[in-house]
C-alpha cells in the first residue's frame, strides 16, 4: 500500500474533523487559545494533502507533527483541569503515527533502496 496516499486520506479526514470542529463547536470564540493553532492544523493537513507528490511526504511529516504538538497541549490543557479528552488523545496518536510512518517509509529512499510504500 501506498503510505503517502494513505497519509493524504488520513490528512484530508483529520482536517475535515478540525474545520468541523472549528465551526460547529463554538471553538471559534475569539478567547480560545487554541484557536489559531487549531485553524493551523487545519489548513497545514489539507495543503499538505493536496501537495505534488515530490513534496507531499515532508510536508505530511510536517503537517501531522504540527498536529501532534497541537492536539498534545489541548490533551494537557484538560489533565491540568482534572478532565481527560479521550478523542483528543485518539487524534495525537494518529498524527504521531502517520508522521512516524512516512518518516521510516521514505528513509529508504535517501538510502538508495528505492521507496517502500
């Protein structure tokens, strides 16, 4: 399987479900902290998605670890507060995971054995 169209497909849902957020949450007040950098996520999973296929796989890289930080200080933003945000944990470990991915997958290609998914 190809990892960088499966990347594109999990960029694309995991933008879709921010800009969802964004606007039907009330996440878009002016005094969220995170508002800027969840619009950030959004817009960086989508361009990244749509991206050439030369640049696709670092800016998916890119993409998902900016993600990850993101949705990592909105995880502990609640545990400070005595919550937990389960689906926010489920969105960090899918942007760490596709970002590891596409990192091992594409090191073959520096080393000369050719890309390997």
């Amino acid at each position: 399987m190809n990892v960088v169209l499966a990347a594109r497909g999990v960029a694309a849902v995991l933008s879709l479900i921010m800009a969802v957020y964004l606007a039907l949450d009330g996440a878009h007040r002016p005094a969220n902290l995170f508002l800027w950098p969840d619009v950030a996520v959004a817009v960086f999973l989508a361009v990244a998605a749509a991206l050439p296929e030369r640049l696709a796989r670092p800016g998916l890289i890119f993409a998902f670890g900016w993600a990850g930080g993101v949705l990592t200080t909105s995880v502990f933003s609640y545990v400070v507060r005595g919550e937990f945000a389960w689906p926010n944990l489920g969105l960090v470990l899918v942007s760490v995971a596709m970002a590891a991915l596409l990192a091992v997958r594409g090191a073959g290609i520096e080393r000369g054995g050719g890309e390997r998914g």
